[in-house]
C-alpha cells in the first residue's frame, strides 16, 4: 500500500513494507501544511499492529520544512508514540543528524538517525527479511 501527496514544493510518499514497517519518504521542500495534514490521514487509517510500527523516513532528498509543519510532524510522533516501536531517520548530511540526535534527547532515544544511505538500507533489509529493497535502494547495507 502507497501513498504520494505533492503540495507546493513538496512530495511525501508512504509506503506499508510489511505487517509494522513503513517507510515515509519525503523529496523537496515540505512548505504546505497539506501534505502534514495528508499523511497524518493515511497513518490514521492503517490498523493497529502488535507492538506497533517500526517506522522508516528517508529525507535524503528534503530540502526542507516550514516551521510550522516540523512543528506538526513532532506533534504528531508525540500523539502516536504509543503506535510506534521506533523511528529510523535518513538525513543528508551528519551536521543534520546531529541536529536530530540532539532533539531526540527529549524523547528517551526513540528515534535513531543516520547519514549513511548504506546502513540505513541495512535496517530497512534487517526489518524485512527476504524482501526487496524500497525506493530502489542500493543493494549494500
């Protein structure tokens, strides 16, 4: 199961892996709060899984956000983390994943960043045995 939105500059595609494992890829700049707005709709409706969702977001090729919508998107981790096993965050460069790193002191360590495409991929692959690689991701972990 997909989903793509594209608002303004922005593009958020969603995707059920497996039973648990989503990925949620987000291209361009995130500068409408409708696309926040979609994807919170789209997580709403999948149904609750036994332990939760190990969730993947690859935003290699974000640009950006608008405060707001940052904003909304930790709002909503917030309100779902009951949901969630864990998030595993792709970001561009490693200043970014410090940056994360250092947001993600709130919550306990929930969520897990990585600027490394290969282990990134490497997770996603741990996650689904025997499956094939999303988004045309590289095949070493």
């Amino acid at each position: 199961m997909e989903e793509r939105w594209t608002f303004g500059g922005g593009t958020v595609v969603a995707r059920v892996l497996a039973p648990g494992v989503l990925l949620v890829k987000m291209i361009g700049v995130q500068d409408d709060p409708r696309v926040v707005h979609a994807f919170e709709g789209w997580f709403a409706k999948l149904p609750p899984q036994p332990g939760g969702f190990l969730m993947f977001w690859d935003t290699e090729e974000n640009s950006g956000y608008k405060t707001a919508n940052r904003e909304r998107l930790e709002a909503w981790q917030k309100a779902n983390r009951a949901r969630l096993t864990s998030i595993v965050v792709l970001v561009r460069s490693k200043l970014m994943a410090m940056a994360v790193a250092i947001a993600n002191l709130s919550n306990g360590g929930f969520i897990k960043v990585t600027s490394d495409r290969g282990r990134f991929d490497g997770m996603i692959a741990a996650a689904l045995p025997g499956r094939p690689r999303p988004f045309g991701a590289s095949a070493a972990p």
